[in-house]
C-alpha cells in the first residue's frame, strides 16, 4: 500500500524514475500484496513479487540499478547477517533490505520495489538462487557464510550448491567477503576476482571432510585445514574472530557487543564489519550500530505466555541445531523441542538423526510439532528422558521452574510465533 508524508514522496519520486511498464509491475505487486494482506494470507511479499515479475520480467535488474546492493547467502545465519549488516550500513545512507526473510526472486523483488530513495539494498539469498540474483542486481559486495545440509529432499547435495556458487560468481565484479574456515566455500569463493576472507569459524564440520576440488580426504588439525592430495587449503584470512573481538586487516582488534546470543551470532558480526568496511564504514561505528539489534523475525525473543518465560530460537539443520544448543544452561533448564515437515522445512526428516540431542541429556525435554514422533524416536535412542506434547500450553503447564528455551525449525518456529502472540 502507498505510504504516506515524505515515505510516499520518496517513493513516488523513485517510481517516477522506472519505466512505464516497470511502474506498472510495480503497482500491481502492491496490489496484489494487500489484498493478500487483508485475506490474513501473511505479507503479501512473495505474490506481491511473483505478480510484478509476471508482468516485468527484467523488474529485479531496473529495482537494483540506483543501489550499491549487498548480497547475503549460506544456510544458516543469513537473516541474522543481513539485519547487522543493515544496521551498520545505515550509518552511510538509507537502506532497504528483505528483513522479513523472503529471499527468492518473487520476495526480492517486492522488498526492493518499498525501497524509496535508499542508497543501500543489502539482501538475503537462498543459496539456490544466489547466482541469478547476482547477475540480475551487479552487487557491490557479496558474503558467503557457510554450506551445510539442509532439505534433504529439494536442495542440492552441498558440494553441488559451492560448485554452483563458483561457475555463477566466476565472473562477478563485487567484493565476495567469505569464511575462510568452511571448505566449501572456500572453494566456492576461490574462483572470484576480489575475496576478503574472514576467519569466522565453523562448529558443524561434518560437511566438510571431502576435498571439494578433488574429492580427497580433508585434514583439519586444529582450526586450519588442507586436502593432502591436491594441495587445496584455508586461505589466509584478512579478518578473524578470536574470542568476543574481531581482528581487521591492519591487525587491530574491535571488541563486538551484542545483544544477539552465542559465537554464530559473533561470527555474523565479524563478517558484517568486514562487508561495512567495503563501503567505508569503519569497524567501530559498525559493530555499535550492532548493539541495536536484539531479536531478528522473532528469533531470540523472550516472551511471556501462561505466565512463563519462553525464548524462542530457530534451528533448522544440524548445524543450526549445534549451534542453538550451545546457548543453552545446563540442567535443569527446561527445553521444548518442536519439528515439522511441511514443503517450507523439507520433508525429509533423516536429518534428526545427525543431530546431537545426547546434549540434552538431564534436561527436562518437551517434544511436539507435526514430526514428533520422529523426533520421539531420536530421542528414545539417545536415551534421553521426554514428554510428547500436543500444544505449547501443555507446556507451560507441565514443565518445571525456570525460563523454557523453545527450539524449532522453520515453520514449528512460525507456529510458536503465533501461539505467544495469543
């Protein structure tokens, strides 16, 4: 819907510049966005998009020509990024980012199409996606985060995603900010013209033990790692995350103070500084405007419902998964873990077997979600103690003293959401 006072003059002083069938396309997502607003068919971004690309299909490409675009991809953490990454770009000029997470085409599109007079698009990608878009928008700077399995029965096997990566942004003239210490990208990253590599970390490594170049046995001895039988190895990192600072290119550390819990969240600090520092943003006035952002779409909120205290956190692969548990106090806090399996989370669910639930062992564990079973399952053979649950306020009734740490995939996550707000 169009906005109003200077929002609306910014934005109509920005269509008045797209060409007439582009002003079109425009309009009529927009349209199309409301009423599937005021159907309580969500945001409306998504069809807003797909009507507006139906009618211009070079939309995406005439959006994106007046910003310097920043490019957000991996399968974990790139909502978190591109929200610091945002924040800390807004220091320089207005932005306009998919904040809400809708990171195909259809939800590109309709976020850049609200962007007014932004000088700024930072956008989060699908990984399936990342090299169309790239060459649709001509990004300044593009991060890459990590490779991991993640929707088993639509995705491409992980290797399959990097060499995808590597033949799409071959050509790219942007900055390609990258972690050093996941081989896959890496190996993604290395076909690039211009790589900052950041030494962000990699907890989850079980993705990682084939050479993506030749197929051959990855050593890892420590934090470094190489492939002994062709010579492919961890790049030198001009940034590096060491303990609650982040290190720049001249050697100077720069402490990073978050709200956002946990090393991953340290870890997309450290990148976000490294892609602020492209456009001229200096570390310090980045990683403080940082310290704003204390929950993203809902993720590490802290609610009350039925008189208890739940924090809510997004885990959708093991790898996420490893990285929530971490955030966890030891028992007896209690956890409520819930999993579905709907086209949105990937229906295959043999992914919950590489998850390390033996972590929750003396926790009080509470299982729902449409996938319970499965995961009651998992969980009997980790040995673990559980009650499987039919609602959130089963829950909140039955669970003892102390603040629930609520874990779910994606769209278990939105369910939660909904729940609390009542």
């Amino acid at each position: 819907m169009p906005g109003t006072g200077s929002e609306a003059t910014a934005q109509g002083g920005r269509d008045a510049s797209l060409p007439a069938r582009a002003k079109i396309a425009v309009t009529a997502g927009r349209v199309a966005a409301a009423v599937s607003r005021t159907a309580g068919r969500g945001s409306g971004s998504v069809i807003g998009g797909k009507v507006a690309l139906r009618l211009d299909p070079d939309l995406l490409a005439k959006l994106a020509e007046h910003l310097d675009v920043v490019l957000v991809s991996a399968t974990n953490g790139k909502t978190t990024t591109t929200r610091l990454i945002a924040e800390a770009l807004r220091a320089a000029g207005p932005v306009v980012s998919n904040a809400l997470g809708a990171n195909m085409p259809a939800g590109i599109t309709a976020a850049l199409a609200g962007g007014g007079e932004s000088r700024f698009g930072v956008i989060e990608v699908d990984e399936k996606y990342l090299a169309g878009v790239a060459r649709d928008t001509r990004p300044k700077a593009i991060a890459l985060l990590n490779l991991s399995r993640d929707q088993l029965d639509r995705a491409a096997e992980t290797r399959m995603l990097a060499e995808r990566w590597r033949e799409g942004l071959q050509d790219t003239e942007a900055v390609v900010i990258a972690n050093a210490d996941d081989p896959l990208v890496t190996w993604a990253a290395s076909s690039c013209r211009r790589v900052v590599w950041v030494a962000a970390g990699q907890a989850w490594k079980e993705d990682a033990w084939s050479c993506p170049a030749c197929g051959g046995v990855m050593q890892r001895p420590g934090d470094d790692w190489f492939c002994g039988e062709c010579g492919f190895r961890r790049p030198q990192p001009h940034w590096a995350l060491s303990g609650d600072h982040v290190y720049d290119p001249q050697g100077a550390a720069w402490p990073i103070q978050l709200q956002l819990p946990g090393r991953a969240n340290l870890a997309n600090a450290a990148t976000s500084a490294a892609v602020a520092a492209v456009f001229g943003v200096a570390p310090q006035m980045a990683l403080q405007r940082m310290q704003s952002v204390t929950a993203v779409a809902g993720r590490y909120d802290v609610v009350t419902y039925e008189g208890r205290e739940l924090r809510l956190l997004l885990a959708k692969n093991p790898a996420g998964w490893l990285e929530t548990f971490s955030l966890i106090d030891g028992p007896p806090t209690p956890v409520l873990l819930s999993v579905n399996a709907l086209d949105a989370d990937g229906t295959d669910t043999s992914w919950l077997w590489d998850v390390d639930y033996e972590r929750l062992a003396g926790h009080p564990v509470f299982v729902m979600g449409q996938r319970k079973l499965d995961l009651a399952v998992r969980l009997e053979v980790a040995g673990l103690h559980f009650q499987v649950v039919d609602s959130l306020a089963e829950v909140a009734r039955s669970a003892p003293p102390g603040r629930i740490e609520a874990i779910a995939n994606y769209t278990a996550f939105q369910q939660l959401r909904r729940a609390v707000a009542g």
